[in-house]
C-alpha cells in the first residue's frame, strides 16, 4: 500500500513510516489502533449494558408489580377515585414533579432555590457532578448556567489540578525524608506510597459513608455507593446529601462534605490517571523525558525508581505521566515532562 | 522567614527558593498562590450562588402558587380527597417515584431496564454524564456499576483523547496542506483554526438544537440548553433524548446522538483545556519544549507561531499545552512536550 493512501497501514509499514516520513504524515497509522480501540470500548459498553440489564430487569418488575398492588389498595381508601382517573392523577402529578412545578413544603433549604440549594447547585455545575436535584428552569438562569459552566469547569480543574499537585508533592516530601533517614529511598517510596493510597481509600471512600449512614440513614453500600458516584463527578442524583426534611442535619456537616468532594475529587483523579496509564501502557513503553530548566535532559521509565530498580506502585513523584484528566507542572526549579512512545 | 519553615513564603522569596533550592524544596512556595487560587474558586462560587438564586426563585414561588391553584382545582374534582389527604397521597406519589417504585407503563424503551435503557444508562456512567432518569436500585448493580466506571471512566478518556488528537491532526494537515499552496503558514493556521472552531461550533452545539427541537419538540434554548449540558459531561437530567412516549423516534435518531456525544465531547474538551490555558497563563509565560525523539529540543511559546508571530487563536498545531482535560501525544517521529513556567 502506498504510504500517504489515506487507508490503514499495517503495524511494520507504520513503524516504517514513523522513522522516515515528516512530522504530521502518519496520520492512516494511528486509524488501525483508532479502530480498535473503538471496538474495546463497544465491547466494553456492550458487557456493561447486558449486566445492568439482567441485574435491574427483574428488580424493576417487581417493583411495577408492587406499585400496582399498592395502587389497589388506595383505591379502596378513595372510593371517588376509579383506575383511569388514579392513573391520570398519578401521571400528572409525576409529570409536574418532573418539570419542576410541585415544590413540595417541606424540603430541606438543599432542595430550595435559596441560598445554600444555589451554592450546591453551583457546585454541582462546575464540578460536572450535575445531580439534577435542582435545576434552572428560566431561560435567564439556564444560558447564565452554560457561561457559568465555561469558565467555572476549567477554575475547577484548576483548582484540582493544584491540590493533586500539593498532594504528590506532600507523599514525595515524606518518601524523601523517609528515605533519607532510612538510607532505602526504595523501601520508603514503596512505603509511602502504599500508605498514601492506602489512607486515601479510607479518608474519601471507605470512612465517608459511616458519616453518611449516621446522619443521612443509608446504609453502608449506599453510602460507599453515593462517595464513589459523586466523587467520580457521575452523579446521577439518586442520593444527595441534606435532602431528608425529617432528619436533623448539624451544621458542620455541609462544609465538611464540600470540603471532602473537593480533596477527594482531586485524590479520585490522581487514581482514575493511573489507571489511564496502566490502560494506555500496553501500545508501547512509555520513557520520562525529565529536563530541567537548565537544559540538563534525562530519559527514565516511570516504571523505574530513581535507581532504576522496580517500582509498582506509582509513577515516580516528579515525573508527571501524561493523561487526561490530571496533569501536574512541577515548580519552576525543576520542570519535568514525560511524553512519547518509544518510536 | 526561614526556607522550609512551611509558613507562606513571599513570591520575591518563592523565586529566590525556586532558583536555589533543590527540587521538592518548594513547597511553602504553592502555598500563596494556592490560596488565591482558593479565593478565586471561592468568590467565582459566590457569584453564581447569588446570580442563580436571584432568577430562579422568584419563578420557583410563582411555580409553588400554582401547584397550590392547581391541587385546589383537583379536590373540586375529586370530592372523596380533603386536603391533607391529596397532600399526603402527592408526597407518597413523588416518593415512590423518586425511589423507582413507580414504572409508569408509558415509558420509552430509553426509561425502561431493556437494551437501549442498560446501553444509554452505561454510556451516561462512563463519560460521568450521569443524566440519572435510570439508575441502579439492587445493590450487586450499584456495586457492578463502580467497577464499571473505575475501569470505563479512564477508557473513555483514552477514546476521547484519541478522536480529539485526531480532529487536530486533521486541522494541522489542512494548515499545512494550505500553508505550501499558499506561501503563507501563519494566515493558513489562522484561517483553518478559525473555520475548525466555527465548524465545531456549528457542528455540535448550534445545529444538533434543530434536531432535537424537530424530534423532540424542545425550543432551540432548550435543545442548546440539553447540548451544552451533556457535552460538558454535568448531565443534570432535566433533559434526556428519547423520553417522551408521545412522540416518534426515526431509527437513526439515537445513534446519531449517540455519536454526537461521543465526537462532541472530545471538541468540548479541546475548548475547555484552551479556556484552561488561558486561566493559567497569567501565572507566568508557558515555554513550548519541543523535542524530538533524536534528542534536539528546541522552546518556543506557544502565543506564537512557527515562524514567531502572534497566534492567538490555538495552540500550535503539534504543540500541546500541559492541562488537566486531555493530554495529546504526538506521533513517534515527533514527541513534543510543553511543560513548565519560565523561572
């Protein structure tokens, strides 16, 4: 096949072409990967969709059967009710719940267009949770939210962005003085490094829901449910917090869980771009480009400690793995990049 | 005050440290800006909290009264129901609905646990969309489902990083295909930078309104509204495709919009990492290090084109700007890396 075709090329033709051909020119080559990649991913949609359907299909049919059941049972109460006209009440009560026109009385102030439902709706937006609890419904409110959400996403990723950073540097600050000390910059690396993760899993996602089952009522696997949802920025809005009007929320508890979506947004992302990492590694080994400002450039696998020795656990700290969600500058001092296949 | 004392340090201090101390040994250094950064996030918050407040409830009360009016207008109808009753029957409705119990038979196959509700409910799961008009009530589902994100959260944004490189390799061909016919790189990038952003414009945020305002019976606000919403990954759910069981769906229709998601959140994303670098270039001049894999490593901003002028429209083509959206890596004949603030 002629290079330049425009058609797929092999894998060899494309190595071929990446050594001779100008920068820009293997464009075809990136199409076999493109495709298969595509097709993983349909793949993987396609295993999710049959699992989802065969765990929730039974569920929600009986919960159709019970509500019928349920609607039965009323009926008897209101003798002026017959079943068309229940099922008409019933849609039409829905269907105004849906667009936002029923406001029931007693809704917590989460739940209200007041002051604190504002601020959580606002951070709802930026941060792309979007739980939908509450939603603009004047045209004014809806386009100040797509501005609101152009600049205020990119603040957010910002600002999580920056806590990412301080986090890494602050694990790096200790593995080096551990190491110092110990004169096993390996051993403590692999120490500090298991027990960053390690108390992150329990400060953002396994201690969080006992707060929850305390104060909101969920149970565990719920409350573990909602952190993980809302901190992955999902949010499909089937739990929030500060919703129950009949519970007692203490005042502590709003800032706390905004401070704890906030930190563990961050930790989340820092773990969802290791993960990017393992899941890109496969298409080639991936060298660390470290150079200083001064011009001094290194190359060193993120796989490799500083001694070169093996190193599971993490990217090395200092040397930032290129990846989606979060990418981390270090400080002026030492500017590390790491990017490229090996070609 | 002392370096390394752990106290904010002064940013004449901070450049001082930057350039003497070791690496790592800048950590009191972030802290400053960190905290400006926190009152910028802070005071951005704020000024979206009073503006939505300010729209919304006034439209909020005047939808409360009417819901009032309404239930009044019904217990005429319905002379069996007192008040308190049609209260406690309207609660009881919208938390049975709210809880899943309630499967109204005239639902779409796109609301329903079936194939198309399982894939559209998985894809929503996996771009962190989370419209939340279906999710998961057994908790081997719920369980199943943060598995599922953990590992398709980051090979979403493998795939997403992927087209979006792709898209600017096609925009980087074309400058340079009319950058030799021309005799002119600088106004070539100009002019297809430009038709790139306004055809992306076009392409996933002004026209797919038409459609759905045709299909789904939203006015253009609302369909603009929907657009943004979902692009940006919030997915409040107060809009979802396919839901009315009054209206007929074309067959295409939801594929179509399915791969308007897929390529509309990977332009979305390129323009939000552009925002973004426009956010974080006040915090110094960003130098572009390119280097190829041969080991020449040439700098250059990247506000300027090849040739030195102002390019104010895009990063350079092949020159990516370090950010926390998506990260592209060019191909293997030339790895070019931008990182770092000038000390």
């Amino acid at each position: 096949m002629a290079p330049g075709s425009g058609l797929p090329a092999s894998p060899a033709e494309c190595r071929r072409r990446a050594r001779e051909a100008p920068e820009g020119r293997v464009w075809g080559c990136a199409m076999p990967g493109t495709l298969l990649l595509l097709f993983a991913y349909l793949t993987y949609l396609a295993l999710g969709t049959g699992v989802f359907w065969l765990l929730e299909s039974p569920a929600a049919h009986d919960s159709s059967e019970r509500f019928q059941r349920d609607k039965w049972a009323l009926l008897r109460n209101f003798t002026c009710l017959d079943g068309p006209a229940l099922d008409s009440l019933i849609r039409g009560i829905i269907q105004a719940y849906q667009n936002g026109h029923i406001v029931l009385d007693n809704t917590t102030s989460m739940g209200r267009w007041e002051f604190v439902g504002s601020f959580f709706f606002s951070v709802s937006t930026i941060t792309t949770i979007g739980y939908g609890n509450l939603s603009p419904r004047t045209m004014g409110a809806r386009l100040f939210c797509i501005f609101f959400a152009l600049v205020g996403i990119p603040l957010n990723l910002v600002v999580l962005n920056r806590l990412g950073h301080l986090m890494q540097q602050g694990v790096h600050s200790c593995a080096r003085m551990l190491g110092g000390t110990w004169k096993d910059p390996a051993k403590a690396r692999w120490l500090v490094g298991s027990s960053a993760l390690l108390s992150g899993l329990l400060l953002f996602l396994l201690l969080p829901p006992l707060l929850f089952s305390h104060v909101e009522g969920w149970s565990y696997v719920e409350g573990f449910y909602f952190s993980f949802i809302t901190l992955s920025t999902v949010g499909f809005g089937d739990y929030v917090i500060g919703m129950n009007p009949s519970r007692n929320y203490p005042l502590w508890y709003k800032n706390t869980v905004s401070l704890w979506i906030l930190f563990g947004m961050a930790w989340l992302a820092l773990i969802i771009k290791l993960i990017l990492s393992l899941l890109e590694a496969p298409r080639g080994s991936y060298p660390c480009y470290c150079h200083s400002s001064k011009g001094n450039f290194k190359t060193r696998s993120w796989r490799q400690g500083l001694d070169g020795e093996a190193e599971p656990h993490f990217p090395q700290p200092g040397c930032y793995l290129e990846g989606p969600v979060i990418m981390n500058c270090p400080e002026p001092s030492v500017q590390v990049s790491c990017c490229g296949k090996d070609s």
